[in-house]
C-alpha cells in the first residue's frame, strides 16, 4: 500500500486516478455514448501512464473512489436537478483531468517512457469533452429552469 513518503508524482496520479474512477461511472450515467466512452477510455491512457512510469497503484484512494461513486448515486437520486448536476461534475472532472495532460506534458513529455503516448491527443479530446459536456450542460439547464420548473 502507499502512504507516507509516497512520491509526489504517484500521490498525484493516483489522486486523477480516483477521480477517473469516480469520473468513468459517471459519464455512464449523465452523458451515455461517444463522450463516456472516451472518459473511459482516458483513465485506461492513465493506468497506462502510470505503469510505464513505474508508479503503484493506490488501493485505499481507489476505494475513497468507488465510496464517493456510492454517495454520489444516492445524492443524485435523490435531487430534481441531477442531471444538471452530474452534467457540471463531470464537466468539473474533465477540467481536472485537462489539467492533468497538460501538466504530465510540461513535466513528462520528453520521458522515453511515454513514447508512444499522445499527450497532444489526450489534451485535445479533453477539450472537445469539454465544449460538449458545455452543450449538454445548457440543455440540462434549460430543461431545469426555462421549461417552468424553476
């Protein structure tokens, strides 16, 4: 297990990679298709990442994600405004996860032991989830305010 003098790269990686977890179930659920599909996708690049580089994988951060994935089903169900609101968290998670290529770019981009990996590509998918979870994101809030439900 990792813990206490963890490398900071690991510590950050396995923290994106909680958050894809959570982040995978989630596009299953508010933006079903292409777009989940890619979200999924993207947290296999990671594991990948994260082999290639040597770095663990964290089992108390993978299960604090698979406990948050628990809590978010139960405080979406419960809400009139779910949609919206997983729409917004999952476009928050993509932010991260944009942050998290460009950052892997900046720092990791010459490694030898990324070759092979798109960092460019990962960055520019990203972008285009981004602008598309935006399009779903006003749909949901039309549908929540502007048809007379506010």
């Amino acid at each position: 297990m990792l813990g206490l003098g963890e490398p900071p790269l690991s510590i950050y990686l396995n923290d994106h990679l909680a958050g894809a977890t959570v982040g995978v179930n989630l596009a299953h659920r508010a933006a079903p298709g292409a777009i989940a599909v890619e979200i999924e996708e993207d947290r296999d690049a990671l594991v990948q990442i994260m082999d290639r580089l040597g770095v663990g994988r964290d089992p108390v951060k993978l299960a604090v994600g698979w406990a948050a994935v628990q809590a978010a089903r139960l405080r979406f169900a419960a809400v009139p405004l779910s949609g919206l609101e997983e729409i917004e968290a999952l476009a928050l998670g993509v932010e991260g996860k944009l942050a998290l290529w460009q950052v892997l770019r900046h720092t990791h981009g010459d490694d030898p032991r990324l070759r092979g990996v798109d960092l460019d590509d990962l960055i520019s998918r990203a972008r285009s989830q981004r602008r598309t979870l935006e399009r779903l994101r006003l749909r949901a809030a039309d549908g929540a305010f502007v048809s007379g439900t506010a």
